[in-house]
C-alpha cells in the first residue's frame, strides 16, 4: 500500500471516530438538557398547584366565615384571590414524559378548567360584591356565589392532591 493511501485512510478513520464521539456528545448533551428542561416545568407545575392549594384552603376560609354572618347583614371585607394557571403553557409548550403517564395530562387539563371556572366565579363574585350591595336580594345572591364556590373549591382540592400526587412519585 502506497503512503498516500495509507495517510486518506487514517484521515478518513479519525474523520469517521470523530464525527461518532460528536454525534454521541451531542446525544448525550440533548438527553441532559430534556431531562433538566423537563424537571424544571415539573417544578413550576408542582409550585403552582401547591401555591393553588392555599389559596383555595385561604378562599374556603374566608367562604366559610362568610357565610356565618351574611345573614345579619355583614360581608367580609377581602376579596377571594384567583388561582395561578401560568403552569398550563408552560406545559403545553415543554411537555414532561411523566405527565404522560396514565392519565396524569387529562387530570392536569381538568384542574386547569376548573381552574379557569373558579377564577370566573371569583370575578363575578367580586363585581356583584363591589357594584350591588344596595340590592334587596345581595345576601341571597351572595350566599349563592359562596355555595357554588365552595362546591367547585371541594371538587378542585381532591383533584389538585390527586394530580400533585401523581406528580411526586
């Protein structure tokens, strides 16, 4: 074999190794980056739903208490706190393969509904609270808001514990 031949050859080998170990870094690099992208959105998610759960134990306080004077005339004076919902983007756009687990994702879409439900109530709790304390019927119509809400506050506490739980293990 000619010196040449034998200099192409070994250029063409190491060009070869080489371009192996590059692909397999670069492999090895995005495997790391999705593991460590998807722990984050997992983070942001497990915040927000325990951030979530105190509000809602905060907002069933203050239902509960109002709803134990509102017939004598009184209200309570703070105002119900909506609950986070940012977390739903974040993982629409980086899905984490653990919430495709089972029927973690379907469970993660219903608390964000009921989420969105609940923050609708609130904000119409709240304008009927601030805009119509004068009307003969408020403390009914009141007592109504504070009844719906605490139905969907239970319902949602069950499934925020349910889906935060799916997402510890």
């Amino acid at each position: 074999m000619s010196e040449w031949f034998k200099g192409f050859l070994s250029g063409v080998i190491a060009t070869i190794i080489g371009c192996v170990i590059t692909m397999v870094w670069d492999i090895f690099k995005s495997k790391r980056e999705t593991k460590e992208r998807e722990n984050k959105v997992l983070l942001v998610i497990k915040e927000d739903l325990t951030c979530n759960l105190r509000i809602l134990y905060d907002n069933f306080e203050l239902i509960k208490q109002e709803l134990e004077i509102i017939d004598s005339g009184r209200s309570i004076i703070n105002s119900l706190i909506p609950l986070k919902i940012g977390f739903w983007d974040l993982a629409k756009i980086h899905l984490p393969k653990k919430i495709l687990q089972g029927d973690t994702l379907a469970k993660l879409r219903d608390v964000v509904m009921n989420t969105e439900r609940i923050n609708e109530t609130i904000q119409s709790r709240e304008n009927f609270r601030n805009h119509n304390r004068a009307l003969t019927g408020y403390a009914q119509q009141m007592k109504s808001y504070d009844n719906l809400l605490v139905d969907h506050i239970k319902c949602m506490l069950n499934l925020t514990k349910e889906v935060s739980s799916f997402l510890k293990d």
